[in-house]
C-alpha cells in the first residue's frame, strides 16, 4: 500500500489517501511530495524463538545482561483476514503457563508485536498471534522479554525484516516497561544474543559485548520451586542513593564489586536459602554465583559442562537443606544469536 505524505520543514505531516483531493492540489508551494510505502508480508506464516536471558549479573543492575541458550519462547504470527487491518489477534497460549491476558494490550508479546507493527507503519494487514511460554512466571529468566521478543522478531521478519536490532528493543522496551519496567538488560539479549551492555535509555545506546567465538561459557541455572514477582523484588532496593556514593561507584574501576556488595545482599534474604546457594556454588569451583534477574533462579558462571553439572547438585543440595525449596538445576551455554526466525510460510 502507498500512502502520499505532503511535508514542509515548517508543518506538520499530513497523511493523505491517494484518491484525496489535496493529493492533485497541494495546500502551500512549499511542500514536498513524500512516498511512504507500506511493507507487504513476505510470508503468509512466521515462527520464531526468543532465548531466556540473565539480568544483572550481580552488579550491572539494569544496564547488563546476557543471553542463555536452550530456554525461551516461541512465537507463531501468520497474516489473518478475520482480523482488523493494523491489529493483532491473539489466538493461543501454551506452554509454562495459560494464565496470561489475551488482550494484545495487556500482553507483553502483543505490546510488542503492536509497537513493531506501528514502527513498520502497517495498516491494510491483520495478524494473529500464537505464543508458546517455555519460561514460567517471576522466574528471573527474562520471562516477558522473551516474549516480547519473539513477537517483535515475527512482525519484522514477515515483513521483510525491515527494522534493525536497536529499533526492535525499542518496541520490546513498549512491552517491558508495562509489565516489568523501563529496563533493557532482558529485551537487548534477547533480541541481540550475546552480552549486551545498556549505556543509556535516553537515547537508547546499546553496546554488546562480543565473547570469543572459540570460548564456550557455562551457566548452571538453579530454580527453587518458589515465585518472586518483579515488583516485589524491586520494592526492595534503595530508591535514592547518597550522592558521595553515586561518585564514588561511577569513578572506580571496581564499579561492579562494589555493586555486588550493595544490591545482592537487599534481595538474597528474599529467597530462602540464597546465600547458602552461592557458597556452596563458590565452593564448588565456580567463578561466581549470583541472582538471576529479580530471581529466584540462582546461576553461576563455569567453562566447562561437566563442572556445571557438579555445581548444580551441589546448589540443588543447599536450597532444600538451608531453603527448605525443592529445585532443578540445568546447564546452559551463552546464547550468542538472540531471537531468530526457524520457521517461515
């Protein structure tokens, strides 16, 4: 679909249909004539996949994370005609949980997908969407990212793929700040694959940082059968920080020590059997332990699969004899893609 935009340095944009009379008899001399081409789908079918993410990573609270291969949501987006032209119906929700809100509006997958579309400037095309959670709830693994994710990833690549990974973020920030806050260090992994770290919002300035390609690293993700919402788990952290402090961490290099020190400890005593879970972990060879996310998965950092697994156990071991919390351990590899197409009609 074409739309004709008449433009002036010194005026607003006035969308205008091509069959309008304005379009033959411009309003001032002024104006320039704009052509907006409107993408048309590539494929009548889409589906894509989001990998879980670790947030935080002890200090860098809201401006680092990393992605974790193996673990994430999927998304199936397929153009619908019984659906309004520029909307997104939700037909279908499987998986980790159902107990998620159909209204594209209240959904993280369908903000974003929403945001994406919106961004495409998609109007003669409805879309249906299908989300499969392999993440549960309040897990700390990036739950909601990857949905949204996945969403934004599926209207970009049925539309030719239009959009670049920072403007994607974008509109998974539309879905994050609605349901999690106004925080990158889940959506940009999940999109960008690797380590990604968020050096500002406004403008938004992303920095991944590219691990050896001829390393492999390790994450042993230990999650005890116990919820720990989002907001509860902000709630917890200082909202103000001296300003001798606020100095203090910007100008050192041991920044992220220092960090570690003061915000981990404010949420560890939230989660039974934290701070025996990280010991144990340290003590098993580990090269650190901390939570994932808000929680109340713990990871810890390895090179090597097969120590992962030996410090699983022995992070499983201490969250039910200290924690008195039954939980499963997995090891998983750094996901160094981010959210990516594998199926498409």
């Amino acid at each position: 679909m074409v739309t004709i935009c008449f433009q002036s340095p010194s005026k607003p944009i006035h969308n205008i249909q091509p069959k309008s009379k304005l379009s033959s008899q411009p309003p001032y001399k002024s104006q320039s004539l704009v052509i907006v081409t409107e993408p048309e789908p590539v494929f009548t079918s889409v589906k894509t996949f989001a990998p879980a993410t670790v947030a935080n990573l002890g200090p860098g609270f809201d401006f680092l994370g990393c992605a974790v291969d193996g673990l994430g949501d999927h998304v199936t987006l397929h153009v619908d005609p019984t659906v309004r032209n520029g909307e997104i119906s939700i037909s279908e929700i499987t998986g980790t949980t159902t107990k998620l809100s159909f209204d594209p509006h209240r959904n993280c997958a369908g903000i974003a997908a929403m945001a994406t579309m919106k961004m495409l400037g998609i109007k003669s095309v409805g879309v249906s969407l299908a989300l499969h959670k392999g993440l549960p709830l309040g897990s700390g693994l990036g739950s909601s990212a990857a949905s949204a994710a996945a969403a934004a990833v599926a209207v970009n690549e049925l539309f030719g793929g239009k959009l670049g990974n920072d403007e994607l973020v974008l509109a998974g920030l539309k879905s994050e700040a609605k349901v999690s806050g106004f925080h990158a260090d889940n959506i940009a992994p999940a999109i960008m694959g690797g380590f990604v770290l968020i050096r500002s919002y406004e403008p938004l300035d992303l920095k991944p940082l590219r691990f050896p390609l001829e390393k492999d690293l390790f994450f042993v993700l230990v999650s005890p059968d116990f919820e720990a919402p989002t907001k509860k788990m902000r709630a917890a952290l200082a909202k103000e920080i001296p300003m001798a402090h606020h100095v203090w961490n910007s100008s050192q290099a041991a920044v992220l020590v220092a960090a570690v020190l003061e915000v981990e400890p404010k949420r560890a005593p939230l989660i039974p059997g934290m701070e025996a879970v990280k010991r144990a972990a340290l003590e098993a060879g580990a090269f650190g332990c901390t939570i994932s996310g808000v929680g109340p998965t713990a990871v810890a950092v390895i090179d090597t699969a097969e120590k992962g697994f030996e410090i699983g156990e022995k992070m499983v071991e201490a969250f039910l004899k200290v924690g008195n919390l039954k939980s499963i351990a997995s090891v998983k590899k750094l996901d160094k893609i981010g959210a990516r197409l594998i199926k498409s009609m």
